[in-house]
C-alpha cells in the first residue's frame, strides 16, 4: 500500500517549540472563506539549518496584520522563526480515510532576507518540481532533466532557483477550457436577472 502522507513527521520531536527556518516565498494565498479569511505564506525549499531538516514546503496561516507587517515579496530568500503544532488531518489509504497527526508551523517572525543560503541546490522542492516536468505528457518539455539541472546550477541560491522552477512549470501548463467553463463565465458575469414589475 502506497500513500503520500506528507505529515512533516520529522517535526514531531519539535512540537511546541520555536525554531529557526530559511526558505522562499513562492505564493501568497488569499483570504476566502475555505481558509477562514486568512492569508497563506506558501515557502519552498524549507531548512531548518540547527535541526538539519529539510522540507518540501510549507503554507503559514496569518492574520492580515501579521501579513501586512511582515513585507514580504515573491521570490526572496527569508530567514524566519515559527512555532511547530500538530494538528489531525483525515488521510486516504487505499479509499479507506484515516486520521493522523500533522505537524505545521505558526506565528512566523520574518527576520531578515538572505542573499545566499548553505543549503545546497537542487533542494527537495526543485528536485520534485522537475520531476514533474519530466513527467508532464501534456507539454513538449524543450529540455532534458541534466539541462534543466544545468540550468539551476548556474543561478544563485537567494530564490532565482525557485523562481525559474516556476517559471519554467507555468510556460509548460495548459488551461483546459471546457464549453460549461465558456457558458458558466458568459452568464455569471453579464447575465443581469430581470426585475419583475406587479
């Protein structure tokens, strides 16, 4: 049985506890009522550099004021403080549902961006973005996974890397437009119901 559990059980030994983290800010999600009307910092390539740990990536609910203190642009390098809890979350094994024990970080404090990091390229988030790259059956991938590691390995490590990844993911993706897609925006944006007159 395979699953994706991507519980972040390597913060387990962490919980409660603040610790020190690197990573770039790669999205910033909206408030809309799914989230509760927060907002999402979404960091990639995430180092925990006293801890040795290593993650994918990770998305910090905040409060608006919390966002709109913390400046933060796309694409930059932070160093950054954030406490670890647990949370349950229902997980998929097999189509049978089962609750296991999550680990996230909150109430980050951004200190300062980083001109260049230690940790090494390409990291788990760009290794596994290209993966996906390679995988795409959807797109014509104009490079091969060593060019495209050739390519990485040129840029310096304060989120270009990341960046790129991006960058080079967006220009392969294709928008799917169905004829519901077309007649649902038609009529969601100009149809005006009439007004009944008695």
């Amino acid at each position: 049985m395979t699953a994706n559990l991507d519980t972040r059980e390597e913060l387990r030994p962490y919980r409660n506890r603040k610790l020190g983290f690197e990573g770039v800010l790669i999205d910033l999600i909206q408030p809309n009522a799914q989230n509760k009307q927060t907002y999402g910092l979404v960091f990639g390539s995430v180092y925990a550099p006293n801890e040795k740990i290593e993650l994918d990536h990770v998305v910090i609910k905040v409060s608006k004021c919390v966002y709109q203190a913390s400046n933060v642009e796309l694409f930059n390098r932070y160093r950054f403080t954030a406490f670890i809890e647990s949370y349950m979350k229902v997980k998929s094994f097999d189509g049978i549902e089962a609750l296991t024990e999550s680990y996230m970080l909150v109430k980050p404090n951004i200190i300062e961006v980083m001109e260049n990091s230690n940790m090494q390229q390409p990291t788990k988030f760009v290794k596994s973005r290209i993966k996906s790259i390679m995988i795409c059956k959807t797109s014509d991938i104009r490079h091969t996974e060593a060019e495209l590691y050739e390519m990485i390995s040129k840029l310096q490590n304060n989120g270009s890397v990341e960046n790129f990844i991006n960058k080079y993911t967006r220009s392969i993706q294709h928008k799917k437009v169905t004829q519901t897609d077309i007649i649902n925006t038609v009529y969601t944006s100009s149809y005006k119901r009439p007004k009944i007159v008695s």
